[in-house]
C-alpha cells in the first residue's frame, strides 16, 4: 500500500493498493444501492415463528439472534412485503444504537427499526466495500452530524438514502473488501480462542474446587490426597480498610491510586488514572485489594493482587486483604472470586450495595495444604496470563483495523 500526497486527500483516501490513481466519485447511496427500511409497526409476538431482528440484534461481532421477539407466518409476509431479507444484504440500527453494520447470512427473519440495503446489479457497487465504510470514521461522522431526537436517538430513512459517499472503480472496492474481510475473519478467529479460553477457564474453576458439601474438588493434581479444610478468611489474612487521598491527586504522581475502579469482572488489577505524591503506607507485593461498594454489578467483594512493592496507595472503600505466610495469594484470591454469590446476598444499602468488614472475615472458603494451593495459583495465573495475551492480540488487531478504516477511505 502507499500513502497519498495531502493536496488529493479530499477525493482519494490516504492509504491505497498500488496500481489505483483514480479519484474515487462522490455519489448519494441511494442512486448505486437499495435503500429501505423495516416496519414501524408494533406486530403481536408469538412464542415461536420468525425472529424480529432489531438494532440491539446487531453487534460489532455480527447478527446476534439470542434475544429475538418470533412473528407469525401473517405478519413475517406482510413485512417482507418491503424489506425481504436477502444474503449479502447490509443491516444497521436506525433507533436507539444508530450503526453496528452487518452483512447478513440467512434469510429467516424480518426487521424493525433497521435500515437495509440490497446491492443493485444495474450499479456494480460491492456490499463487502460498503459494509466497511459504514464502520469507517467518515459514516461516523454522518450518523453524529445527522442523528436526530432527545433520550431515543433516531436517523431517517431520506437522510440514510441522500447520504452522499466517495466510491472507488469496482476492482479498487473488490481489493478494499477482501482485505477487510481477511481482517475481520483473522480477528473473529482470536475472539473464538481468547473466548473458548474463558471457557475452559470456567470449567477448571468448577472442578478444581470443591463443590457445595465436598471436602475434596472433583480434578487434584498428582499426589494430593487429604481433605481441604474449611476456614474463615480473617483467619487466614489480616483485612484492613483504605484512606482518604481524593484531595492529594495529582497528574502525574509517584504512587497510583487503588479505588473503586483499579479491580475489573475478572479479577484483574487496571489502572485508576489517579496518582499521589504524599508519603504514606503503600501495599505491598501479593496482598489483596477488595472492593467493598458496588459500582457495577458483580464487583461487589472482587478482589485482584498487587504485582509489586512501594507503588500503590490504598484509597477508602477497598480493603487490603493481607494473606497469612502459609497463604497462596493467587490461591486465595480465585477462591474468593468465584464465590461472589456470598458477596451479593450480604451487600446493603439502597442505590449502591456496601460490605462491611465482618462480612469479609466471616467469609468461609475450603483451604488445602499450602503445597496444593501453590500448584492451584501457579496454573491459573499461567492460564490468566495466557487470557490476557490473547486480549493484547485482540485489542491490538481491533486498533489495527480502526487505523485502516481511518485510511483507507474518503
């Protein structure tokens, strides 16, 4: 690919494949594509039928058909009377969440609320080139100049049709779709590994501790035969509550801030973007911070282990959970996370839940030799740190692809 010279950046992008120099043509995507919409209307639902797909059925990752309202065969030929649904056709949300592009891959469901837009065989313009400029930066910015309402956000279907669009020759489309489509396919391909990763995940954390009334998890490694035993966790560590620092944040400071925000959904350190310079109590190496006031659901009692000495200051409302020499914290703090249901129960408070430190101390988990817990925390962090590589892929392929779509259109 080369980089265009800035003074033509106005009718060609500024990333192209060689052998391409036309300017690309400015047309409105009504005169080279179909474009229509799905009912309005209110239809009775039946338990069964055909699915009724809506913007919220379409996502970054494709047409996800797991919350679906069913129509009767009356009502599903009565809208397709104008909005038939065909393979290769492109979908996006008119209501609500405006975009979320997709082409579609059967032809079993009716829409309401979404825009459609059919390829036009007397127009060679290909839907694979479409379907990626409508995720493109330049379609963004037609939806947030253009989108209408208060509260329910909304883009009509005249606007969508007079939308007016720079369009390369139809080899240069063909060669931007592939290219997209490779792309697209290498990134669904991570999200199926990193997500069969959580899986399994899932799976070890059923059978690698014991279930309720059990002494013993149903999968040990070799050579571990004796009864884990049940313990409180202020037994085993020493808990101690956070401090005031909201008025000492600076910019850029020596320590970072642990709040309610450094600790996410799967028990993960992330950063607070909130630093200190005062000279307090740091947390040290291993020790545990929990978060007691729910900000989002599932958080409540989460905990994540500090990674190093001498950087983090611990803030209100997070506790440090210290383990006991004889303590695995890796161990520890997966037993606590896959018990959030005990959290949850004993949360209090009106609009945002809190935990009290009786609640954590009191808190009974089964414990094996500390031999067995090292072996339980050393496979799990490989397998966390085996899940985060794959997110760094990920992530980094998705900013690959916001890079290219930035580019590689007008």
């Amino acid at each position: 690919m080369a980089k265009i010279d800035d003074s033509v950046k106005k009718k060609v992008p500024e990333l192209r494949f060689p052998g391409f120099t036309d300017d690309w043509e400015e047309r409105k995507l009504g005169k080279f594509s179909d474009v229509r919409d799905g009912t309005h209307a209110s239809p009775k639902y039946v338990s069964q039928g055909h699915p009724m797909v809506t913007s919220k059925n379409l996502t970054h990752s494709g047409l996800d058909m797991t919350d679906v309202s069913f129509l009767t065969d009356e009502d599903f030929n009565e809208i397709n009377k104008r909005s038939k649904i065909s393979i290769g056709d492109i979908l996006f949300g008119m209501i609500g969440t405006i975009g979320n592009p997709v082409i579609v891959d059967r032809d079993d469901f009716a829409i309401k609320n979404v825009a459609l837009i059919k390829e036009k065989t007397s127009n060679p313009i290909t839907n694979k080139w479409l379907l990626q400029y409508l995720k493109s930066p330049s379609f963004n910015r037609f939806i947030q100049k253009e989108n209408a309402g208060g509260t329910q956000k909304f883009i009509a279907l005249g606007l969508i049709r007079d939308m007016k669009l720079r369009v390369p020759e139809f080899d240069e489309q063909q060669k931007i779709g592939s290219f997209f489509k490779q792309l697209d396919n290498t990134i669904t391909l991570h999200q199926r590994k990193l997500d069969l990763l959580k899986e399994q995940k899932k799976g070890y954390l059923q059978k690698m501790f014991p279930k309720n009334g059990a002494k013993v998890p149903e999968l040990r490694f070799a050579g571990f035969a004796d009864d884990w035993e049940e313990r409180k966790l202020g037994e085993v560590s020493k808990y101690s509550n956070g401090g005031s620092y909201e008025n000492d944040v600076v910019e850029n400071g020596t320590y970072e801030l642990i709040t309610l925000k450094s600790v996410n959904m799967s028990g993960k350190l992330v950063s607070s973007g909130k630093f200190i310079n005062r000279e307090t109590k740091t947390l040290e190496k291993d020790t545990l911070v929990m978060i007691l006031s729910e900000q989002a659901p599932g958080l409540l009692g989460m905990t994540a282990k500090i990674p190093e000495n001498n950087r983090y200051v611990l803030n209100q409302r997070v506790a440090e959970i210290k383990p006991n020499t004889n303590i695995d914290s890796y161990f520890l703090s997966m037993s606590i996370n896959r018990s959030q249901a005990y959290f949850s129960k004993r949360g209090a408070g009106t609009k945002v839940q809190n935990i009290s430190k009786p609640n954590v101390e009191n808190f009974e988990f089964y414990c094996p030799s500390e031999r067995e817990q090292q072996k339980i925390g050393s496979f799990f962090k490989h397998l966390d740190d085996t899940i985060a590589l794959h997110q760094r892929k990920l992530d980094l392929l998705k900013e690959q692809k916001k890079g290219f779509l930035q580019n590689m259109f007008v």
